[in-house]
C-alpha cells in the first residue's frame, strides 16, 4: 500500500470514529486567485454498517485538463485499486496537487443514527445537504475562489439546485443525477468520498472491543452476506449493537425488535394534537368501579410520578 | 403480607459493592439481568468540561445526561429475590445486592434541567422531613 494511503488510515485511525470530522488538502495557491470549479459527492449512503463520507474536490476552471489526466471519470466504473491510485496521483503529482484542492466529511454511523432518532427527526437527506452545504463554505472560508458548483444527487435535483442557489448567490450551481459520470470535478469529489469510505471501514477499530474487523462485515451493503451475518449475529440483548452500525436502518431495527430486548422511548406524536372532549356523563360519575369515590392523586405527586404503588409486584 | 430484606453484607470488606454506578435511563428496557455497561455504553459518554454535561448514546438514540448525588442521609441499595412466591399475598425476602450513593441519569435528546421529573421527585424528601420531621 502506498504511503498516501497509509497516512489516510493512520489519520483515520486516532479520531474517534463515534464523531464526524473532516479531512482535507491544503488550498493550492492557484486556487486562491484563479476562479474555480468544486464537485461535491457522497460515498456510503445505503449502507448499514460504517460512516457515510461527503468529498469536495476543487480546481481553477482553467486546469481542468488536470482532472482528466489523472483519470477522473464515472467512478462507479473504476475498481477499487483504480481509485485507490487515482487518489493517490492526486496528491502526490506535482500537476495534481498544486491545482487540485479536496475535503472529506466523514461522519459516523453514531451521528446518523443519533440524528435520524432525534426528538424532532433529521432525515438522512437533511445530514447529506448539511454536510455538502458546510464543505462548499469550508472551501471558500479556505481561500479557495469558488465560482461553479457541481453536485451530485440522488433525489429530485431542482429542489436542491434552489436552495443551493439561495445559500450561495454568487456561485453558478449545477445540481445533476449522474453528476459523477458527467463532470470530471463531482468524479474527482466521489473518488476521494470512496477512498475515504473505504479505508475508513479498513481501519475501523470497535470500542465495544470486538476483535473483528472489514473482511468480517464486509462492505455495509445490506445485500452482503457477511453483512447480513453480522447484523444477524452480533446483538447485544440491550444494547443493540455495537457503533459501527446504523441503528436507524430498518435492516437493523428489524433485527433488533425480533432478537434483542424491547426499549421503548418516549412516544412523540408528531400529529396535530386533538381536543380530549369528555363526555357529559363523565361530570356526574366521579365513583371508581366498585362505587367508592376516589381521591385524585394531588398534582404535585403526578408531576413527579411518584406514586404509592408496591415497588416489588 | 410483609417485605423482609436480609443484608449479608453488612460486615462484607468490599466497600465498593455500595458505590456502584447507576444510570437511569429515558426508556423501558423489557430485560432484566447483568449487562455490559462498560463494554456498551461508557466508551461513548463525553463530558463537556465547562458544563458538567453528559452526552452518550443507546440503541441508536442520543442522550444527555447529569451525574446527580442522592439526598444527604440517603443511600440507595439494590436487593434480589432468590424466589418470588408463587401465592400473591406471601411473605416477601429480598437480599441486598449492593447500592449506590450517586447516579448518572440520561433524558433523551434534551438537557438536563430543574424541570426533570427525577430531580423534582427529590423534591418530596425536603417536604416528608417538613412534614413528618420533628
């Protein structure tokens, strides 16, 4: 393995891999003066297992030549070991460096879970626009002179082009399905999303102590048998599983209501509240079944739940 | 019927079997037995230095929490029953397993505050002594 890929696992490695944090190029000078192109993509959306990585790749509109010397395209039709070197190339080549610029938002399983179970839910595609909005800003707060944006999506793009539009006036934004295969600045974006994504579940050390590790669980994707093994076969009667899973995936939450211990949260009712209309009679019949008037509970001692029931039954 | 709790551990040497860590947890866990809460959950709590605040995760759901001292002159002890007996109004033994002096309790994704039930449940123990104190 070469040494740039060696320091991407080291660096990986000493976060905690239960937080997001970012990874990121210098600003190439040229990128601070000259105007520039940045592609924005995502690796690791689907799966269950391990983070999902948002990358921004950026370059003078002049240089794009760069990209394609260096191979970006489709990344869907590169191999593994393809993008492994084309990452590699990008920061090692004297063309490539000194022009292109990129950033990797990898943000842990634990957030997306934690986020999708909020009070109020945060959808995974709100995480996703979040992350690609503060990695185009990261840029420009940088220094690098942004002035065209390509995203990658996977919904319906003209909803995302508007508030893009809206968040950055002066950029031209170009929001495509495909995007990755089209330009070769969101391929150089996804190359650096899946190189991350990759190495990221290649280093992945459990806090829970399990000594296992990617040739295991395999890829994430819930069609991959040892995945689907390890969703089957790792359960903690309470706690469900270890990190390294997204618990807001119904693979896992399906999993989990057949083979672990039930918890149940707090119901939130996100439906308009509806008004309690009690019955007339109800005011007339303040007698328990057996007809003994009973006394109400005093408020205070409802607030606090504190109630004189038998603790052991 | 009557509720006995036997304490064989009164001249046990162990001290630490009654200060032991316990969390309070915002949800109904339908389990009861030994888990595994240093393997589990604490490698996950993180305390904001300037707050005091607590911060963790279970089965997915974000958590704040406070660690939180129990009343002065009380402690809380955790006792077992070898049997339940099957006829409902018996005599009840339990035996004291261990307790704990403070706990760590967790509301889900909201601070801690004044407002908790569990810390305005403390509130009781002030009134009791004022009203049944001498």
């Amino acid at each position: 393995m070469g040494s740039v890929l060696q320091d991407l696992q080291d660096f990986i490695k000493l976060r905690d891999n239960f937080r997001n944090f970012i990874n990121s190029s210098e600003v190439p000078s040229i990128c601070k003066t000259e105007p520039c192109m940045i592609g924005v993509d995502e690796a690791g959306r689907g799966p269950v297992l391990g983070p999902m990585v948002y990358g921004v790749a950026y370059c003078p509109l002049s240089q794009a030549n760069v990209l394609q010397n260096l191979g970006c395209a489709d990344s869907k039709a590169l191999t593994e070991i393809k993008r492994d070197e084309i990452f590699s190339n990008m920061l090692t080549e004297d063309n490539a460096f000194k022009n292109v610029g990129w950033i990797a938002d990898i943000i842990s399983p634990n957030y997306i879970s934690n986020s999708m179970y909020k009070r109020a839910k945060h959808s995974l595609n709100e995480v996703s626009m979040n992350s690609a909005i503060s990695l185009i800003k990261k840029a420009a707060e940088d220094g690098a002179n942004i002035a065209e944006v390509y995203v990658d999506t996977v919904g319906p793009p003209e909803k995302y082009q508007a508030k893009l539009s809206e968040i950055f006036p002066n950029y031209k934004i170009t929001v495509a399905k495909k995007a990755d295969s089209i330009y070769p600045i969101v391929s150089a974006a996804s190359i650096v999303a899946k190189v991350t994504r990759d190495h990221a579940l290649k280093v992945w050390q459990f806090l829970e102590g399990l000594e296992m590790d990617h040739t295991e669980f395999g890829s994430g994707y819930p069609g991959d048998p040892l995945t689907k093994k390890f969703i089957r076969e790792q359960i903690d009667n309470v706690f469900g599983y270890p990190l390294l899973v997204r618990f807001s995936w119904s693979t896992a939450e399906t999993m989990l209501l057949e083979k672990a211990a039930i918890c149940t949260f707090e119901d939130i009712d996100e439906s308009p509240k509806k008004i309690n209309m009690k019955s007339i009679s109800s005011f007339f019949a303040p007698k328990s079944e057996d007809g003994i008037k009973t006394r109400k509970r005093h408020k205070f001692f409802e607030e606090r739940y504190l109630s004189f029931d038998n603790a052991f039954e | 019927m009557s509720i006995q709790v036997e304490n064989n551990l009164k001249k046990t040497d162990n001290k630490e079997i009654f200060q032991q860590k316990a969390h309070y947890m915002p949800c109904k866990i339908e389990s009861d037995g030994p888990i595994d809460v240093k393997k589990y959950f604490d490698p996950y709590v993180v305390k904001n230095k300037e707050t005091d605040e607590l911060s963790g995760t279970f089965r997915g759901h974000p958590l704040d929490g406070k660690e939180m001292n129990l009343p002065e002159g009380y402690t809380a002890i955790v006792v077992t029953e070898a049997k339940k007996p099957l006829a409902e109004d018996a005599d009840r033994r339990f035996q004291v397993a261990g307790g704990f002096k403070d706990l760590t309790y967790w509301n889900w994704d909201k601070k801690p505050s004044r407002n908790d039930s569990l810390i305005k449940a403390m509130d009781w123990i002030d009134i009791a002594e004022a009203i049944h104190g001498d």
